[in-house]
C-alpha cells in the first residue's frame, strides 16, 4: 500500500549553495497508518510504503529524474534487511540517496551501531517535520556540489589515517597468506576433493550463504563433511545444539555426534581441514584471516537486535577470538560466544591479529567433534 501526496512546499532560502525555490522529494517507509499524519504538514510530493519490498518495487520503476531526495525510515529497526536494502540501492540505483530514521524509533546503541555500520547518513527527531526536511535535503544536495578537494577534506575527518593504515595493512596480510596458502596447499586441495566425491553423492566444495561484516551476505565456501540437504534437517535438530540455553533459545547451531556428518566430513572437521577453500573467500575480500565467524542467514537474523548486532562491525573471519578461547570445549553459552565477537569487534588490531593467527595452529586440533 502506498500514498502518493503532491502540494507545494514552502521557500527555503537558508541553504546558500542552492536556490531556495527548489522541490524536494520524499519517500518514507514504515507503518502506513502512523504517516497519515503528514497530509496535514506542508508537503512536498511524497510517497509513502509500508515496507522495503513495497520501496524496491517502486524504486525500479522510477526514473532518476524523479528518484527520491531523501528516504525516511520509521519501523522497528532490523539492521538484517536495512543492510539488504542499502546494498540493493547500491546496486541497482545509479545514485546517491540519503536515508534517514526516525530518531524516535531507535535507541542509543541503535544509532551507534547504525552510523558505525554506513547503514545511515542521519537521524531525526521529528520525521513528520516536512518542513525541516526540506533542509536535509538541500543540505545534502550542498554536499554533492561540494568540490573534490571539499570532499576529500570531509572524508579525511571521517577516517583518520591510522584507521586507514590498519585496514590496508590488514588487507594487505589477507592477501599475502591467502595467496600463499592457496599456492602451497593445492595438491591437499585438489586430493580432498576427489576423496569427497568417491566416499559420498554431492559435490566436493560446499557453498553456502553467509553474512558477515555489516550484514554483507556472500557465497561462503568449505569442503562438504556432510551429506546432501543437511541444511534441511536443521529445524529438527536444534533441540540438541551445545548452543541451547535454557529458555530453549538457540541462536547458534552446532552439535555433538551430527548425524549428518559424513565419515571423511569428521576427519576434515576435526582437523579444521574443511576450511581451507576459504582463503579462496580471504582473497576476493569477503573474509579475513581473523575475525568473526560467517554466520548462516537464519543465525545472523536472530542476531539483529541492537545489543547483538555490534558483532557485525568486525570483519569475517576465518579464524578469531572464540575459536583460539572455546574451541575444542563441549559447552558454550550463546553469551560467551557473542561477548567474545563483541570484544573482537571492539578492540581489534593488526597485533591482536596476529596473535590471534599465532595461537590459531595449537587450537586447530579440536578435543572433541563438535
């Protein structure tokens, strides 16, 4: 359902680079009923969706002469489908369109993690201020005029070049080692493969979705240890996950004994073997080294609450802070394991790093089959 309103908006003349007479366009996405209220405000032309679908739907058949100023959102936050819809407006929308949320709808922590993770260019007090929208709009069309040397300045502000030194030199290590390793360790590639595909039906190389930093979802890749369509059989064995709480919550899933692992999947599991087509994922960019865990696309969604979601502000890893702690230990809470993303996510550094990849070989031996 959306609405669609068109009247005149007042003059702005406060913004120096633009001309105060020009048009704003606003789309906002949230429960239609609570927006009823703008059709009182002095409105620009405005349309109104209850949900992302209903925006992309719309978004695809519009021009980009007519492409919304500005997106407001007001919905109880899902940082899960923000990303997928930030990502899809990347993708698929030839321009730059500031989203805004309706402060009202969001906590502290939710706005942090929000600005932390790019899913957001601002907050608003009252999203129903049509008026005062008209500012933001012209304020951010004052940044796209900016000059280059401007702009450069403003993301200079943004990224301090200590930050920008530990990415790049975090990068840097991913694709050294990745590289190497793909190189050394080709011939157990390529044997484990063939071993996979005589012991069991299915293809040797797993490849599933998984999301990793700032909700980014990518093909994950793992030689396969179980048999075909395990995922399936996943809802009748949460029950037994070393993950379940007791409130019957469980928000990661793993158990001992997994019936659907195959012989030679046990073997490859224990020995951390089955990871290795991952560096494959380290060198295209969708992982690192060190990091957080990947998470399937049904874990990472009961993730998304603004307590947990600062897990995702690290990047994918391969190896990382829980593994070198927990790993090879029969029980973990679902609060240590996040606690320790969350420390990761926090205090994460090129020499943390490395001590972390250290400490990795000792731990990669597991004590039992997890």
């Amino acid at each position: 359902m959306s609405l669609t309103i068109e009247t005149n908006l007042l003059q702005i003349n406060e913004t120096p680079v633009l001309d105060g007479g020009s048009s704003s366009h606003f789309l906002f996405v949230g429960d239609y009923y609570n927006k009823r209220k703008i059709v009182n405000c002095c409105n620009n032309v405005t349309h109104i969706f209850e949900n992302f679908e209903e925006t992309k739907a719309f978004l695809k058949k519009t021009t980009a002469e007519s492409l919304p100023d500005i997106i407001i959102i007001d919905s109880p936050l899902n940082f899960f489908e923000l990303n997928s819809f930030k990502q899809w407006i990347n993708k698929n929308i030839l321009a730059t369109i500031p989203i805004i949320y309706n402060e009202g709808a969001l906590n502290r922590l939710e706005i942090r993690n929000l600005f932390h993770l790019k899913l957001i260019d601002d907050v608003i007090k009252n999203a129903y201020d049509l008026e005062l929208l008209g500012y933001k709009s012209n304020f951010f069309k004052s940044l796209s005029l900016q000059s280059s040397a401007d702009t450069i300045k403003i993301k200079s502000r943004e990224k301090s070049l200590t930050s920008f030194l530990r990415v790049f030199i975090k990068r840097s290590i991913d694709i050294l080692i990745s590289f190497t390793g793909i190189v050394v360790s080709s011939p157990i590639l390529i044997l484990i493969a063939i071993i996979i595909k005589i012991t069991s039906k299915g293809p040797a190389i797993y490849k599933s979705k998984r999301a990793g930093q700032g909700f980014k979802v990518f093909g994950f890749y793992k030689f396969r240890t179980m048999i075909i369509d395990a995922d399936k059989k996943v809802d009748k064995l949460k029950g037994k996950s070393i993950y379940n709480s007791e409130d019957g919550k469980c928000l990661f899933f793993k158990m001992e004994n997994d019936p659907r692992v195959t012989k030679i999947g046990s073997f490859l599991r224990n020995t951390s073997i089955d990871e290795l087509p991952q560096l494959f994922n380290v060198l295209k960019g969708d992982m690192s080294l060190v990091g957080n865990r990947p998470l399937p696309l049904y874990e990472a969604n009961s993730l998304t609450t603004s307590e947990w979601a600062e897990r995702f502000m690290a990047p994918a890893g391969i190896t990382g802070l829980w593994q070198i702690s927990k790993r090879g230990k029969a029980k973990m809470s679902n609060e240590e394991r996040i606690s320790l993303d969350i420390d990761y996510a926090r205090k994460s550094s090129i020499r943390r790093d490395l001590r972390i990849l250290a400490s990795t070989p000792s731990a990669l031996i597991q004590k039992q089959n997890h």
